[in-house]
C-alpha cells in the first residue's frame, strides 16, 4: 500500500483538489472515520488557528488529536527522526508538523507508514492554502479568475499560487526586487499550465483581481531582519488604492495574524471586502476534509 502524503498541495492532482475542497464544504461524515483513534500533531512553531483548527477537525471526525512539541521529543538531535516516524505510525492513523525546516517533513514521511500532512515549514503551506481556495470558492466560480498576491513571496504565497493555478485561475504576483518567486517557483507554476505575471507595482498587479492576498513582511524567525524588510516593502501596503484598482466585488485576504499598518491598512482587513475570519474559519473545514480524504485513502 501506497500512502498519501501532503507536503504541498501539488502533491493532489486537479481532481484530488477538487474533491478534498467538496468534502471541506460538507458538514463531517455521518460515519467517522476516525472513531477510537488518534491523531499526532507534532508543533516547532507557536499557532493560534493550525493547533484549534486540526484538534477541532479530528474531534469532528471522531478521533482524539495529541499535540506535542519539540522539547518533548527533540526531533533529529535527541532521536532520529525516522525512528519518531516509524513509533508514531504505530500509535496514530496520521501525523501532522508544522515546523521550520521542511526537510524534516520530507524524512517523517518517507518512514511512515500513515499519511503525514505539512501543518507549515519554510516552503509551504498547504493546510492554509486549502483554507484560502475554500473561501474563494464560497464566492463563485474561480475559472478565469484572477488572484493577486501583494508582498513577499511567502510559504503561504507559493501554496497558494500553486493551488489557484490548478483550480484554473490567473495568478499575479506583486513583489518587490529580491522578495519574489526565484525561477524553480515560476516553472512548477508553468508545468501546471499557468503563466504567471510578476511585477514591482501593487495596483498594476491588482487591476480587475477577484481576490487580493498578502502576508505579513518578516515571518517567525526574521525577527532580525524587520527593519530592512520594512524598508523594502515601502509602498507595497495593501491599502484603499490598492484595492480601488481591484474588481468592482474584489475581496481582501490575509492568512493573519495582521500587521495594521505595515502590510495592509485597518480600514481594508477590517473593512467590509475583507474575509480574514472567513478565512481563518474555513481552516477546520478545510483540514477536516483533507484528513477524511487522506484517512479513506489509507484506509483502502
């Protein structure tokens, strides 16, 4: 038996996407899939929405989550992370981390025998983007449609990019000079049929966009680095101009937490094209549909 795994969502075919994105729609299953069992959700990183969202979703399905963290277990330095790996498939249906270096995703998953799912790492984050075209979805059809991300080429941003593009939208990305996607990024866009439009002016990249995305400028662990990204991202707020310059009925997206301010101005996350609780919501269901695709096919 082949087990699925979800370090990025293009680890999901079109199709996969689609049909996790109907299940994240849909109340929990009738039948739990996870009735007397346990999930393992390993946390590096602190987290708000990750740990209630999944602990909330396995419950929803049935099943008791148990959340660890790395002074616990001491992934890679106190034992290898392969043996972590090969213990825990024996106590869990299914493994979670969110972490800050991706390849310990990548050696958890090559040694256990149960799905694990990337909850965050510097590459990506696939649960978020779930979350994200989930919301996008409730607004209509996304073919055609163009997204727009305004700031750094985040984890966040490339999952998204990746996930908008298999869903059949266009993808504009407004990033200043050094912040944005490096050409490996651009060609795993391209193998997925978009053309992606890169360019150095916010409004320019948001002109007639159903939805406008961004992130914060320095991530958990650029603390150090704040006051140069400060000065970089100089004009790059997502703003009440910016979001003049966006469709008619566009709405405003932030993984959150928010900057006000910095990022984006209060009068646009809080404002009423914005959809940041929607969004923040829309974790749980979206996790929860992932996990009662990838515990079926395990199942199997």
């Amino acid at each position: 038996m082949t087990v699925r795994h979800l370090l990025e969502i293009d680890d999901l075919s079109p199709a996969e996407l689609e049909e996790v994105l109907r299940r994240a729609a849909e109340p929990p299953p009738a039948v739990p899939p996870l009735a007397g069992r346990t999930v393992g959700l390993y946390f590096e990183k602190p987290s708000l929405r990750t740990r209630h969202s999944c602990e909330v979703a396995v419950v929803q399905l049935g099943g008791h989550p148990v959340t660890f963290r790395r002074d616990e277990v001491g992934a890679g330095e106190r034992e290898p992370v392969g043996d972590i790996a090969r213990v825990l498939s024996g106590y869990h249906a299914a493994l979670g981390g969110r972490v800050y270096d991706h390849a310990l995703l990548e050696e958890l998953a090559a040694a256990a025998t149960v799905p694990v799912v990337n909850l965050l790492s510097d590459r990506g984050h696939p649960c978020q983007a779930l979350a994200d075209l989930l919301t996008m979805r409730q607004l209509g059809d996304l073919s055609g449609a163009t997204m727009a991300w305004v700031g750094d080429f985040t984890n966040v941003a490339r999952s998204l990019a990746l996930g908008a593009t298999m869903l059949g939208m266009k993808v504009r990305l407004a990033c200043p000079p050094g912040y944005g996607p490096d050409d490996a990024d651009l060609d795993r866009l391209r193998a997925l049929g978009a053309e992606p439009v890169v360019s150095a002016r916010p409004q320019e990249a948001v002109a007639g966009a159903a939805v406008v995305h961004t992130d914060v400028w320095a991530s958990m662990g650029q603390e150090a680095e704040a006051e140069q990204r400060l000065r970089a991202f100089e004009g790059f707020q997502v703003d009440d101009r910016v979001m003049a310059a966006a469709a008619p009925d566009a709405v405003f997206m932030h993984c959150l937490p928010a900057h006000r301010g910095e990022e984006v101005a209060a009068s646009v996350v809080d404002g009423p094209q914005s959809r940041v609780i929607a969004q923040a919501h829309n974790r749980l269901h979206s996790f929860r549909g992932l996990l009662a695709w990838l515990i079926e096919k395990a199942d199997r």
